[in-house]
C-alpha cells in the first residue's frame, strides 16, 4: 500500500511540476538514510522474485556528511530507480 501512495504522489507530483506549483521543502538528510528506507521498501518484492537487495557501503566521509534537500523528492528519485 506504501508503494501504491507513492507511485500516486508521483503522478501528483508532475501536475504540480507542469503547473509550476511544485513546492521544495529542505531538510537535512543522510545519503545512507535514503538508500536504506528505498531498500526497505523493496526488500520484500525483490525477495519474492528471488533477486537480492543489497546497498553497497559508501565511503565513509560521503556516509557521515549530512546534505540539505527535499527529502521526500530524493526518495522518490532513489525508489524509481531501484523499481
């Protein structure tokens, strides 16, 4: 149900893009953070195809740096490209 709301506020996204109504709200974030919660989302489908989902190790001066961004955009951009 989580990946069905996401894939609908993705579509809602692109209106709001077209419409130049799209909203960027900046927060500070770790890299790993977004790679975990997108392997989260797609550890049980990947399971179920019998494919393994593994997150390669950043370097550790990239996994500790703290970055400022949309955080839900960013997750929407790391979730399609693990879909």
């Amino acid at each position: 149900s989580q990946l069905m709301q996401n894939i609908v506020s993705d579509m809602l996204d692109f209106e709001r893009i077209d419409s130049g109504r799209l909203v960027l709200v900046p927060a500070a974030m770790r890299v790993s953070q977004l790679l975990q919660a997108a392997a989260d989302t797609f550890n049980g489908l990947a399971t179920a195809k019998g494919i393994t989902l593994r997150i390669v190790p950043l370097l550790p001066d990239l996994d500790c740096a703290i970055y400022i961004g949309d955080v839900r955009r960013l997750q929407q951009c790391v979730n399609n490209g693990v879909s």
